[in-house]
C-alpha cells in the first residue's frame, strides 16, 4: 500500500486467491485503523500538489499512463483474471476501457472550465464583470468494488487527478492487484506520489477512520446499497457520489426483433457472470411472444461455453468466490421452494455458477426485488405495457432500463416513463462508454459518473466579480 509517498509492506496481510484454481496468488498488507488515519493526515497535507500543476501537466500524466498500459496490456488483462474469474477476452475489453477512460480524463482536464457571469443582467451589476472557475474540493476518497477492479478505480483517479485533487484509493479487498498496479503506472508517468494514498485491507476496519473526520471532501463509492447507507449514516458534511446495486428491466415488446433482443440480453445477463450493477437480471417479455422468447433465449443460453476464464474459447468465467456462487443458488432455491421453474442452470461448481434462467418467480420473491449479481435471469410475461413500466419502477431503484420495439413512439414513451438514469431502445441493460453520465436512480444511486461529470462532482466553483471604475 502506499503512504505518504511511501510503498510499505507489514507482516499482517490479506490473501488473495484465484477464483478459478484457487491458488494464492499475491498478498496485500492490511491496513490497520492507524494507516488509514495517516493516509488521511497525508491526503490533507499534500491536497495542493496537484492543484498547483497546469491543467496541460494533468493531462499529460494521464496520457503517458495510458500509453504505458496499452504496452502492457495483456499482463493487466491476466492480472484481472486471476483475481476476479472474469474470462481473458473480459480482461482485455476491461483494461482497453481503463485506457480511454484515462483518456477522456486527459481530454477533459485540458478543457474543463467555468463560465463568465453576466453580472450587468441586475442593474447593482453596471460597471462589473467576472467569471466563475471550477476548484478542486481537496481531498477525494474514493472506494471501489472487485467486479471492475481496474477500469472503476481508472474511473474515480482520472477524473481526481484531471481536476487536482488529491486522492485516498481504497481498493477492493478481494481484488486489489489490478488497482494497485494502475496506481504503480501512474506514478511511472510522472503522477507526485503524495498526492495519492492506497490502502488495502478489510473495508468494515478501515472505512469509519476514513469516513468520519473533516478532512475528507468527497466520498466516491462503488458497491452494494447496505454499505451506501452505512457510509451516508455516518459521513457528515461531505459530498456523497455513490453507484449502488441496481434492479432493471428489459422489456420486449410483440414488434420487437425477437432474435437481435435474444441475442443483446443473453450477452448482457452472462457477461462477467452477471456481476455487474446493469447486468441483464428480469426480461418482462409479451405474453404473445413469451413462449417463441423463452425457447430461443434458452437455446442461446445453452451455447454458452464456462469455466476456465484463461481458456480463449471460455465466454463466462468464475464468480468472485464460492461463497457467493453458493448465496446465489440459495436465492435461487428459495425462489423454487415458492414456486418458480429452473429452465437451464443452477449448478455450482466451486465458484462456478452456470447461467440460469428462471420463470415464475413471485414479484415479492427476494431475487425479484434485489439485485442478484449473479448469472440469473428471470423472464417474466406481461399483457400490458402499463404493468410492465409500473413493475419496472418498483421501488428499489435502478440504473438502466431497456425496451425492445420496433415503434419509435413507444420506444419515447416508455423513456419518458421509465425510472433509471438511462432507457435503452433495442440495446440490452448492460451497455455502456465511459464517456456517458452513468448512476442509479432513487436508491440505486446519488450523482453521476463519467469522466466529465465526475469531475463536475470533484469540484466546486469559485467566482470573481471585478468592478470597472
């Protein structure tokens, strides 16, 4: 982990092990309570180095970084793999992500800016003018998940960095290595090494000595929406940006391309083994089509090849652990005890959890209100769009929604209806470029992030007001 400019290894540590093989793969040092309160001390100390570069030096830390990692590209793809179980063709898709994230960050810094304030539009306004500048709050904490271990921490660096903050990462414990080398790249590009802290360790421990205190300006969070509410219960004054698990819908409409939507929403439920907050979880599909869908989307669904993620022709690799594949398949117990019906699927094997499609499952059953972050799709059969839109916009909040349809009219409507920060027409639920806002709606959720309004959160502006005599 790295404090105050220092890499520092402590003979307590955390394994991590390869989901897959099992193997140790690495430790990290785990941070105790009085780390994090000297990475905080630190942050606070030294939140004006990059504040005090040009916004052209920002920039091109960020670009170099992206040039070194595109050099190394498959050695951070394996690193992905290794500790998360995602497939290698999903390692190199997330790190060339992290590459234009880093990017965009590069772009924006150079021209992220205020505005000039019309100060003349009252007339105590004659004779002045001024303008208003984007500052950076000062210090950034961010937390990040293991399910993109890489491209979500290049989402919560860049833009601090491209806005001179200066920034505490607490990466995930489970899958820290990816983060912790991203961080090693950026100082290689010539990033001041004390402008960013890295702790690593158990989140429960380190998060009330990084949360509650006055130093801390702004929390970015990435996780599940329990650890949300505990973070916000606790925070105080501080700014909050948090992308938290999300329940959403797809709906196929009877005009819909039925084979384009099968083959969109199969890729968007068993990509990364469905861990992913806009991860294809309920298909609400029109009780004339319903049968035709099922049978083709189940069909497609038993194409798919999983198991060793290293293996080139793997499509879906392992869960994050055992332990969640296991909690996975007891919800979905649960939800056959009370009825619903198994059309593929629902086998564990270690950390393998096969693709899964369920039908009949209560819309009062957990796995119906909850995000599942598992690969388990629930198709349901609708009659009325009316019910469809109402049952997608129960409450729980989400972050995507999508509609399949061939009718542009109704494509608009139900984006006009439909409660997520983004309605997708003829595109699955888990689409998204890194340039885009992206958050949860209600309590999937609070700000947005995407490079340019992340950096709208990371800062606050300041104004000038010049009278002319």
């Amino acid at each position: 982990m790295l404090i105050n400019g220092m890499w520092i290894s402590k003979d307590n540590t955390t394994d991590i092990t390869n989901p897959y093989t099992g193997e140790l793969i690495d430790t990290v040092p785990y941070a105790s309570t009085k780390d994090a309160l000297k990475a905080v001390s630190s942050a606070w100390t030294n939140k004006h180095i990059l504040a005090c570069l040009t916004a052209q030096e920002r920039a091109d830390i960020l670009d170099k970084a992206a040039l070194l990692i595109i050099k190394r590209l498959e050695d951070f793809a394996q690193r992905i793999v290794a500790e998360t179980g995602k497939t290698i063709e999903e390692g190199r898709k997330e790190t060339s992500r992290c590459i234009n994230t880093l990017q965009l960050s590069a772009s924006q810094a150079r021209s992220f800016n205020g505005e000039s304030i019309p100060f003349d539009s009252m007339s105590s306004g004659k004779n002045k003018i001024g303008f208003y500048k984007r500052e950076p709050l000062g210090v950034i904490l961010a937390i990040t998940p293991f399910n993109d271990p890489l491209n979500l921490v290049a989402h919560k660096l860049g833009p601090a960095i491209a806005s001179g903050n200066s920034v505490i990462l607490k990466p995930s414990g489970m899958a820290p290595l990816s983060a912790l080398r991203l961080c090693e790249v950026l100082i290689e590009a010539g990033l001041p090494i004390k402008s960013l802290n890295v702790i690593t360790g158990s989140g429960r421990e380190l998060n009330k000595a990084l949360i509650n205190n006055d130093i801390i300006r702004m929390i970015s969070f990435t996780g599940g929406t329990a650890t949300g509410k505990k973070i916000a219960a606790t925070a105080g004054i501080v700014r909050l940006s948090f992308e938290l698990g999300g329940c959403g819908s797809c709906i196929i409409m009877p005009d819909a391309n039925i084979n384009q939507a099968v083959k969109k929403c199969v890729k968007g439920a068993f990509s990364a083994a469905g861990e992913n907050c806009i991860s294809v979880q309920k298909i609400l599909v029109h009780r004339s089509i319903f049968n035709e869908f099922a049978d083709k989307f189940v069909a497609s669904t038993k194409l798919i090849t999983y198991g060793d993620p290293r293996c080139e022709k793997t499509m879906m690799g392992t869960m994050i652990s055992e332990k969640a594949a296991k909690q996975v398949q007891r919800h979905v117990d649960n939800a056959i005890n009370k009825g619903a019906k198994v059309l593929i699927g629902n086998t564990v094997n270690k950390a393998l959890y096969s693709p899964t499609v369920l039908t009949g499952v209560s819309e009062d059953d957990w796995l119906s209100k909850h995000e599942i972050f598992g690969p388990v799709v629930i198709l349901y059969p609708f009659d009325d769009i009316k019910n469809a839109i109402d049952f997608s916009n129960a409450p729980g909040g989400a972050i995507h929604m999508a509609i399949f349809t061939s009718d542009i009219n109704q494509a608009f409507s139900a984006f006009n209806k439909l409660e997520a920060s983004m309605v997708l027409i003829n595109e699955s639920t888990d689409f998204r470029i890194d340039a885009m806002p992206f958050g949860g709606a209600g309590t999937a959720g609070l700000g947005r992030e995407g490079v340019k309004f992340s950096m709208e959160e990371m800062t606050e502006p300041k104004a000038v007001c010049i009278s002319l005599i």
